[in-house]
C-alpha cells in the first residue's frame, strides 16, 4: 500500500449555495482512488486563493479548522499504522465519521 495523499478541493461540484458560496472539501488519494471529507467551511469563490481562504475577517480562523481538520485525518493514517495495517481509505472514512 502506498500513503494516503491530501489536498483541500473547492467547488467540486460546481454549484454555489444560495449564498453565493461553495464547499471545501479534503481529497484524499491512494492508488488511483479519491474519497471526499466535508469540512462544513463555506467560501466565495472570490475568497478561496490556491488552497486557502483569504480576502475574510476570518480567514484566519477558517484556513485554522481547515488545517485541523487535515491533520485529524493524518492521526487516523498514523494510528492505523501504529497499529501494524496499512491504512486504507476505508479505514480513514470509517475513523474520520466515527469520531465526529
């Protein structure tokens, strides 16, 4: 098995709430499969630069839930190596909706 690759998606499906704002999401990638992990953080498209929230009075705040949110999800790949399997997605997906 290989790691488990992250990076942060804005607007995967291409619609805007009625608030003019999107998702961001958390992608994670093994061996030619994604799997999706909502962050509830909403932003303007106008807001959202590379792979941070900018140009809000929060952004700071936001770019800090994300952040913690990526690193709730490598602890799960650490632990499931701690514990001598190779993490998969479904172990990740399983832990990251157990513990919410």
């Amino acid at each position: 098995m290989t790691k488990i690759k992250y990076r942060y998606v804005f607007n995967r499906k291409r619609k805007l709430n009625a608030m003019g704002e999107a998702l961001v999401q958390i992608e994670a990638y093994q061996e030619g499969r994604k799997v999706y992990f909502g962050t509830h953080v909403y932003v303007k498209p106008s807001e959202w630069t590379g792979c941070e929230v900018t140009g809000r009075h929060d952004a700071a705040a936001l770019n800090g839930m994300l952040g913690e949110q990526l690193v709730r999800l490598q602890e799960i790949e650490v632990a499931v190596w701690r514990q001598g399997v190779c993490p998969t997605l479904q172990h990740l997906k399983k832990d990251f909706y157990d513990k919410e």
